[in-house]
C-alpha cells in the first residue's frame, strides 16, 4: 500500500471520526468528472463514483478548482462533522485547509476513494 500523502487521516482516525459522528457525517467529494480538468480523476471513479442520492447519499460533490484555489463553501452548520476527499488526497487536505479558514470546526481529510 502506497504511502498517503501529507495530511491524509489514517485507518483508525477515520474510523473513530466516523462512529464520533454518526448520523451527521457528510463527505465531500472534491473530484471534478470533467476529464480535460481532472483526467486523473477518471481512473478514481471506476473505485467509487460520485455521490448521487442512491450511491453514498452523506456525500456531497464540491469540485476543488485549482486556478482559484477554493471550492463552494458546503450549505452546513460550522460544526458538521466532514471528511473531504479526492482521487489521491491533495485536493482533500486543501479542502480540508479552505472549509476550516471558513469556519468550519470538524473536518478531516480521508484521501481518495479507496481510504473513503
């Protein structure tokens, strides 16, 4: 198993951040499925693709855009429990970074599709 990137939470820090949160989880999905901005993103979505209300309806898809650095702020209280992710775990750990600058007071970075 391949080394996570900085900030990346590990097995047992999603694990306990998950049972902590129960029912009020909600993940983000940073990913973007246009495949001329993202085409490493692609290959994330044949592990799990993008939220839908049938498939991982806690999730939320909040495209990271990288020319401005940011995302839409999710419609959430502050203190919703969150994990972000991507296809690898940068964007994740810069979403995590951008929604606590914003307020947000719980938010943890699970990496890519397979550690989310």
């Amino acid at each position: 198993m391949a080394t996570p990137k900085a900030g990346v939470a590990s097995p047992e820090e999603l694990s306990n951040f998950v049972a902590a949160a129960g029912d009020s989880l909600v993940v983000i999905d940073t990913r973007n499925p246009d495949a001329e901005a993202e085409p490493g993103d692609q290959k994330s979505f044949a592990v799990s693709g993008l939220p839908s209300q049938t498939h991982r309806p806690q999730a939320i898809n909040l495209i990271w855009d990288r020319s401005s650095d940011s995302m839409p702020l999710p419609d959430l209280e502050k203190d919703t429990p969150i994990i972000t992710h991507c296809g690898g775990g940068g964007r994740g750990q810069k979403a995590k970074e951008f929604l606590m600058k914003n307020g947000f007071t719980t938010v943890i970075n699970g990496g890519g599709p397979k550690e989310t």
